[in-house]
C-alpha cells in the first residue's frame, strides 16, 4: 500500500486527522484522544511494525502557535521501508495521552525519556518514572521555560566519584 492510500485509509477511518506531506515525508497529525487507536491501526492494519522513536517539541513562545507541546511517533513499516510521522499535541498543565507501551514495548524507555526530560504523562504506562535524572530532580530540563543554567538543582545530589559508580 503507498503512502497516498495509507493516508486516505486512516483520514477515511479517523476524520478526525490531517495528513500533509513534505520532501516525500508523509506526516499525520492525531487528536490526543485517538491517538492510540490510530497509532495501533497503522501497527496492525498498515504493517508499521517498528516503532522508531517518539519524541517532543515545546512549542512555548513559537509563533502562531496553538498548543504548547507536539509529540512526536516516528513508525516504520520493515517490509515495505515505508516511514510515516504521527504528530499530537498536548497542553498544560497536565499533558498527557495515552501509553502505546501495549502496542510496541520498546515504547516503554521511549515514553520514559519524554516523561523524564518533558513532562508529559503517558496514561496506563506501565512504569513511568524518571529514566536519565534522579528520582528527586522535579523539573523538566527540555522545557522552554527551564532556565539554560538550571535552578541549583545538581548541587543537591551527592557526588559520586568514578570509584564508587
């Protein structure tokens, strides 16, 4: 199937959605609320068995912008070498969408990489806690609003010297 007819397929399945294409880039943009249907539909019924990353954009202080964060799906299909972006946005403040941990497991880290540098909440996750920062950091360093020097955080965590790791 090609990307014009997995398109049409998923706009005439989901009317909800809008496609765009860029330098031969397919790109989906889903509503929060069906985003997990959707993305199981392409896993399923289109062959985009790999799910290659998921990613965040602030869109904090960005002109023309309607919502503040875009979460990014980037779906593979390995038989066909076929690529398809899924976009969906959140907003504070309490962004979150649906986990699709059940769908392709290696969502599981990718979800918690989003969570930990972003903030945003991937309901019915298995075991969303932080994954690169400790446990007592509450800020999301990946936010627009984070300060580029951060606010005196790491001076509070023990150092631990090469020898003790």
């Amino acid at each position: 199937m090609s990307h014009s007819e997995t398109v049409a397929t998923m706009r005439a399945a989901f009317p909800s959605t809008s496609a765009s294409e860029f330098r031969g880039e397919t790109r989906l943009v889903a509503p929060a609320a069906a985003l997990h249907e959707i993305l199981q539909t392409l896993k399923e019924s289109h062959g985009f068995d790999l799910l290659v990353d998921i990613t965040c954009v602030d869109y904090l202080n960005y002109r023309d912008a309607k919502n503040r964060f875009g979460l990014v799906y980037l779906l593979a299909n390995t038989e066909t070498n076929q690529r398809i972006t899924v976009r969906c946005f959140v907003n504070d403040p309490e962004p979150a969408v649906p986990s699709v941990v059940g769908v392709w497991e290696g969502a599981n880290w990718l979800e918690r990489e989003v969570w930990d540098m972003f903030g945003i909440r991937f309901a019915g996750h298995p075991d969303l806690r932080r994954i690169l920062l400790p446990e007592e950091f509450t800020a999301y360093p990946l936010r627009k609003d984070y300060p580029l020097q951060g606010r005196g955080e790491r001076h509070n965590f023990p150092v631990i010297t090469r020898a003790e790791g």
